[in-house]
C-alpha cells in the first residue's frame, strides 16, 4: 500500500514539475504543491535510507534510495525556482531540503549531485530568485548547506565547499560594516536588505550546529558578533533589525554554548556583554523604561534578551566541554589568561537591564511573563547567593514580581515562583 502511495504522490509531483518548466506555473494549485511536499518530507524521515537492517524490508532497496534522493533534490530546486514567492510553499520545500540532509547517509548522496553544488553557489551569491525567499527560508536553507558540508567529503571537496558557501558571507558582511560611511549607508534599502539576509544566514548557521561541526562553525561566527555589535548601535531606531540581531547571539548560546571550553565561553560571554551595554544605552536614549506598554510584539527584544540570559545560565548544568576529547583544543580546555567575564557576570548585567522594565503590565503578556519567571528561577537555583547582592531596589522589584507569581499569574507561573 505504502508503495503505490508513493508511485502516486511521484506521478503527481512529476505532472507538477513538468507543467513548472513549460511556463505554467499560473495554472498549478500552490496548495497541491504544498501537499505534495508535506508527504514527502514524513516519507524520507521514516523510510529513505534507514537503518541497513530495515531499510530494503521496509524502505527501499540502496540503488532505488539513491535515485529518490537526487530526485528530491531536483524537486527542491524546481519548487525554489517556480515557488519563491509563495511562502509557504518554499519554507515547506527547504525544509524537505533540511530532512535530506540532516541524515548523513542520505547528505553522502546529496553533496555528489551538481544541482546540489549548483544551488549552493547561487544562494551564496544571492542570485534571483533565492533571495526572494522569506526570512525563515532563507535560515533553514542555510542550515540545510551547513548540514551538507558536514556530510563525507574528502578535505579538498570540504575546503571547496566551505569556500563556496560561508565566505562570500563574510567578505560581504565585512565589506559593509568596515566602510567608512556605513552610518550614512545603513538606511539603504540595498544595504538593509543585505544586513537583514546576513543575520538570517546566521541564525541558520548556528542552528545547523552539531556536536562535530561546533568548533569550526563558532570560529566562523564568532568573527560576526563583534561587527553585529557595531550593527545594534546604527540600527538603534530599527526594531526588526535589532531583533535579528539578539536573535543571532540567541541561537549561538543556544545550540553551542553547552560544547564550548572555558577560553570559547568566555569570548562569547565578553561578546553578550558588549551586546547588553549597546541594548541598556538605547533603552536609555528611547525612554522606554517610563512608556506604557501597548502590544506584545514591541517588546520580543526584551523577549529575546530573557532567552539569551537563560541560554547563558544553561552552561552551568548541560556541559559537554570536557565529556569529549573532540571539543579541548590547546586554546580551548586550558583557563584563559587575562579574561575576567563569566555566566554570572553577563546574566547580572542583564537582569539589571530587565528588571526596571518587567512592570505589572508587561508581566500580563504571556511569553513575557513565562519567560521572565524561568530566567529568575534560572538565576535563583545557580547563582542564590548573588540575589542579595542586587542593588535595593532592584532587590524590592524583584520580591514583588515574586509576590505577583504566587498570587495573580498562572499555575506554569506559580509553580516557577514557589521554586524560588
């Protein structure tokens, strides 16, 4: 049954991809396309190239898998070229592109195909019409090119492909920021453009981390935080950007900080500093701290800002940095010299930042106010003995916003404050 499902759904996809090539893309249903895609994204995560002892019982035999992987993969740069503009049609199709590659045996028989090779160097480049894709595309996209190049490729492909892919970003992204007139360019649609599709390429990157990639991919990005710190001071009066830019510090806490050794934390955390002070300067300058609140969405930054600070206080109990031989380094297992930024450092500057602003009101937004309780808990439960060492009013806001907890929010809330 399975297999005349899927020789049908392979019928219709070929009608659709053929109708694509002769110029009918007006006559197709966005939807079918959308259908298509969805069952065969579930069809390759549960069956294509499984486990050797299951996959010719239940899959399909290893030259027939091979042949499906390169035709999905056509499928992906087809529905990428005809379906760019729709939305949601090209996130399903890239997130089809991410199943395939997310699993090694099926990324071997991927990175061998020139459509593959071909759809990289385009994307890196920003050719038409891949930078018509949504931001999300163009993250997961990202993701799927950092999970091929981890795929078995000797070091001569590897160094190829790293240098086709990741550093036409950097050079773009350093040839912008360095520029002398970068605060008078900044507003350039052009320039914006750019700017808000290297963050996105970033969050992609980190999320495509992987317990063997973790070291190469923060070297590459630990390159762009400090220039993503200069990008939140001219882009101060710009919300959607500042947001992509905490977005990116997010995602490198979050999927690296638990494999990175004492010297690689530390250049991290010194980095979330630098991210904090810029953040505290413009709530500052924008008197926000005295503005009433009006919608959820006009605070993610603070949203954004709370995850990082819990992000960062997760070092302190999933640490995998001396588990595996793979992640000590010489620069990395060894102390480092002159640094004195830690955890808490980052997180206390951080709570000084975000406890003036969590008022009552913006404690009745939900996200805010989840978020906002795991963080104290968070900093309550490692570091205790630094609470009473706030200063004294943050120390009331603090009990207060605990009283709240206890009396006026949600049971998920309740919970968290009588943890504390």
């Amino acid at each position: 049954m399975s297999s005349l499902l899927l020789s049908a759904v392979l019928r219709t996809s070929e009608v659709e991809s053929r109708a694509a090539a002769a110029g009918l893309t007006a006559l197709l249903s966005p939807q079918m396309g959308k259908d298509i895609v969805w069952f065969l994204r579930r069809w390759t995560e549960t069956y294509l190239l499984m486990e050797e002892k299951l996959s010719e019982q239940i899959g399909l035999p290893l030259s027939a898998a091979r042949w499906m992987v390169r035709y999905l993969l056509e499928k992906v740069t087809d529905n990428l070229s005809a379906w760019s503009s729709e939305a949601e049609l090209a996130n399903d199709t890239v997130e089809l592109l991410v199943t395939l590659v997310e699993k090694r045996e099926r990324a071997a028989v991927v990175v061998r195909c020139e459509s593959w090779w071909d759809l990289a160097t385009r994307f890196a480049a920003r050719r038409p019409p891949l930078h018509l894709l949504s931001g999300a595309a163009q993250t997961a996209l990202m993701k799927a090119l950092v999970l091929g190049g981890v795929a078995h490729m000797d070091a001569d492909a590897k160094e190829q492909y790293w240098a086709e892919v990741l550093r036409p970003l950097r050079q773009r992204f350093l040839d912008l920021v360095t520029r002398d007139d970068f605060a008078q360019i900044s507003q350039q649609e052009s320039v914006r453009r750019e700017v808000v599709a290297t963050l996105q390429a970033l969050c992609g990157i980190a999320e495509a981390t992987q317990v063997d990639n973790v070291a190469a991919l923060f070297s590459f990005l630990v390159d762009f935080l400090s220039g993503c710190i200069r990008l939140m001071e001219v882009y101060s009066d710009t919300p959607e950007t500042i947001n992509l830019i905490i977005e990116v510090f997010v995602e490198v806490a979050h999927k690296q900080i638990c494999y990175l050794g004492e010297t690689r934390s530390s250049e991290l955390y010194e980095a979330c500093l630098a991210l904090l002070q810029v953040y505290a300067k413009n709530t500052r300058s924008s008197g926000r701290q005295h503005a009433p609140p009006q919608e959820e969405d006009q605070y993610q930054d603070l949203l954004l800002i709370m995850e990082l600070l819990t992000n960062l206080l997760s070092k302190e109990f999933i640490d995998f940095s001396d588990s595996d031989e793979v992640f000590r380094n010489p620069d990395q297992g060894a102390p480092a010299p002159g640094r004195t930024v830690s955890a808490v450092d980052v997180v206390l500057y951080g709570v000084n930042i975000v406890l003036p602003l969590m008022s009552q009101d913006l404690l009745k937004f939900p996200s805010l106010c989840n978020q906002y309780y795991k963080l104290v808990t968070f900093m309550c439960e490692i570091f205790p003995e630094k609470i009473p060492q706030l200063p004294e009013d943050l120390f009331k806001s603090l009990m207060v916003s605990l009283e709240l907890g206890l009396t006026s929010y949600p049971p998920t809330v309740m919970v968290l404050s009588q943890s504390v």
